[in-house]
C-alpha cells in the first residue's frame, strides 16, 4: 500500500517537474540541470503509471491471507512481468509516450481483481469485529484505486491527449479524509471501542491457558450429569430393577471418559488447548450431547429440540467441539426460571460455505451491559460461587482455535441465541437433509 501511494506521488512529481520545477530552473538561469530533470520527469512518470496496478494486486493479495509461503512469493515475480514488459511499448524519447491501451490491458485485470480480492476479504470474514475492520478498509481503498483507475487508465487509453487524469490526486485526497474521518468517528481502519474490546478479549483470553480452572469447570458440568444417574441408580437398585440401572451406568461412564478426554487436551497449567483433530460428524457430536443432557434437563422442566438442516463432516476437535455444545446448553438451562423451558440447535450451511450452529433458549436473557463482558474469563451473570464464568469463554477460545466464530445475541425478558461458526475451511462436506413427505 506504501508502493501504490507512492506510485501516485511519483506521477504527481513526474508532472511537478514538467510544469513548475523545470520553469523556475530556467528562471534562475541553471540551464545546465534542465536536462537531468528532463530525463527524471520521464522515467519517474512510467514508474508511477506501471507500479500502481501491480502494487495494489500484491496488496490485496498480501491482506486477504489466501496465499501464503513460496506461492506468494512466486506472485510477487510472476506479476511484476507486465511492467517489464510495458518498457517494450513506451517510446522515452524525446519524451515518454506510454502506450495506454496496452497498458490498460493487463492493468484492467489487476485493479478489478484486487477489488474482488478486498470484497472477498470483507464478504467471508465470519468475526463480526474483524468484519467491521475489513468492510472499513475496503470503502477507504477500493473507491480510490477505482478512480485511479477510471481517469489514469481507462480514458487515458481511449484518448491519450485527455487531461482527466489530473482528477487523480482528488481521489486521494478523498480517500485521506476519509481516512482522517474514520480514526475520529470509527477508529483508523475500524480500530475503535469494538475493535479495542477484541484486542481486550484475545489479551484476556491468555487467562484460559490456565489448564486447572479450565478442567474444574468441565468436571463441575459432568459431575452434575453424574450426580443425577447415580440418583436413579440408586433408586434403580432399591426397587431391584437392574434393567433400568443400566443406561445411567453407561452415561456415567461416557461423562467420565468426557473428564478424561478433555484431560488429554490440557498440557500444562501454561499451555494452551490442544485440538487433536479428525474428521468429526457434527450431527452426531450434537446428538450425543443432547442424549446425554436431556434426561437431565427434562426433570428440570427443560425440553432440547433439534433441527439440524444438514448432515455435515468437519475437521477438528470432537471432544473440544462438543465442549461448545455442552457448555451452551449449560448456560442455557441455568438461565431458564420456567417450567416450560425450550432449547432449541439449528445446523444450516452459510452462504460463504461454512456451517452455523445456533442454540437458542427462552430463558431470562443477559442485559447489554453484561453482553459487552460475556464472553471475558471469569464473569458470570450467575450469583452462585460454583459458576466460575469460564463455559462462554473457554467456547469462544474453541471457535477461535477452528478458525471459527462464537457470537452471543440476547435481550432481557426474551432468550439468548448463541452463534457458532465454522469457516469453509474447516468443512469436509455437508449434504442438505432431504425432507420426508408422507403419502
């Protein structure tokens, strides 16, 4: 970005040199370096008119993060070839005659293809803040190197007399107030109140390496679940009816394998999460979450419904993954106070190709003051001293770790929905469920 606005300053002092510096020399009577300002004015004009193109093709490329290593290394090469080329069509004597049309040509992919690039970039980015920053960025920068484009290139090849081009500084001079504007109004590039609040939120996530409390949290979840299938064993054992003894041996067992699962995951009281990632059937992560909360729930007065519109294969974590599920529904059954209490999981794909899972419940609701501090270790909207404020934190780390996305939606008095999103990436495949029509 530093290249193309350089570029531009190159054009403008190439034009400088010409119209103003070279007059004042020969006012001054110091002929003798007429003619080095000459030459200079020339070659300063065709580098200003070919790297602008180039420069921002590699920025758009450098910004979206899509390549990476040795391919964008190759990019940078490959796509310098054009201005090299472009001294083949440029007569430098006795002064620079650019042939436009042949740059226009190859000059007209690399401005509407960085613009698709940054579009792209905005379009697919599934953090809501990262978001913001990016669709920032992209009204700043495109509709200048857009303008550029349009009276430096495009008129300039259809006639090469025209003196539109000297519109040109105005787009950059639009695109700096512009600018200015946002750092007083949004923040430079978008880096305002949301934006410090993120960086706030990673920083404060450096918290969650803490293995110990991150393990205590899991195992009060389960030792909840195991409480209530002793309860019933007990009972089972009283009336001496072992049949009904067995499913809840068999959850207590799949509760405690969850203890030793996440276990695994923990390195060290310094050490982050560890993902050990498979191909996982996200379908029946959820089931065996919702199978193995729901008796639980159901004596609370709280029914789990489903609708998963996909069958869908993710790459990741299973044991972490269902940790997102089983921590939602969690929260979301401590923040009903009804007996008619509802959670509902709805899986769909998204347009940009990944999948969105949203747990939504009709429970009391967070206010927008605590909804700012949510997803940060150790809050809690709950009184009670056994909730640490870890399960929203220690999902959003998880997302975060997929490359995915965990937003929290809620009004006070009306429920909350929870967001999970998994990026294209990080989808193997998904097959939309074909729906049953009764005959």
């Amino acid at each position: 970005m530093i290249t193309f606005a350089m570029s531009g300053g190159i054009g403008a002092l190439s034009e400088a040199i010409l119209t103003d510096i070279i007059p004042a020399v020969h006012k001054f009577g110091v002929e003798s370096i007429s003619h080095i300002l000459f030459t200079a004015h020339i070659y300063l004009q065709f580098l200003g008119e070919v790297i602008s193109p180039y420069a921002i093709l590699m920025y758009s490329i450098v910004y979206s993060q899509r390549v990476q290593g040795k391919r964008k290394k190759a990019l940078a090469y490959v796509l310098s070839l054009p201005m090299v080329f472009m001294i083949f069509f440029t007569d430098f004597h006795p002064d620079i005659d650019i042939n436009f049309r042949i740059l226009l040509v190859w000059s007209a992919p690399y401005f509407l293809i960085a613009s698709f690039i940054m579009f792209c970039t905005w379009r697919d980015e599934i953090n809501v803040y990262q978001r913001e920053q990016k669709f920032r960025v992209f009204i700043v920068l495109v509709p200048a190197w857009i303008g550029v484009f349009i009276f430096n290139y495009i008129l300039r090849a259809i006639d090469s007399q025209t003196e539109l081009f000297r519109i040109v500084p105005m787009f950059f001079f639009g695109a700096y107030v512009f600018f200015i504007g946002y750092i007083f109004l949004n923040g430079a590039f978008g880096i305002k109140v949301k934006v410090e609040q993120q960086q706030v939120l990673d920083k404060s996530m450096k918290i969650m390496q803490d293995g110990t409390s991150v393990l205590n949290h899991t195992i009060k979840n389960e030792m909840s679940k195991i409480k209530f299938f002793f309860n019933i064993i007990h009972k089972s054992i009283k009336t001496r009816n072992l049949e009904d003894a067995k499913k809840p041996i068999d959850s207590v067992f799949s509760a405690i394998e969850g203890i030793d699962n996440m276990v695994d995951r923990i390195r060290s009281i310094t050490q982050e999460i560890v993902p050990k990632e498979t191909n996982v059937d996200m379908n029946e992560a959820i089931q065996e979450c919702v199978d193995g909360l729901r008796d639980l729930f159901y004596s609370g007065g709280v029914k789990i419904t489903t609708d998963l519109k996909i069958d869908t294969i993710v790459y990741g974590d299973k044991t972490l993954l269902k940790e997102i599920i089983t921590n939602t529904l969690n929260n979301a059954k401590e923040a009903i106070n009804t007996n008619n209490g509802i959670i509902h999981i709805q899986m769909l794909k998204m347009k940009n190709g990944g999948i969105r899972i949203d747990i939504t419940d009709n429970g009391v609701g967070i206010s927008s003051e605590e909804l700012q501090r949510i997803i940060y270790p150790y809050f809690s909207t709950k009184k009670s001293t056994k909730n640490h404020g870890l399960g929203l934190s220690l999902s959003y780390n998880i997302a975060r770790a997929h490359d995915g996305d965990l937003t929290v939606y809620s009004e006070l008095g009306k429920g909350t929905s929870i967001v999970v999103k998994l990026p294209k990436s990080r989808v193997v495949s998904v097959i939309p469920k074909i729906e049953e029509v009764s005959m």
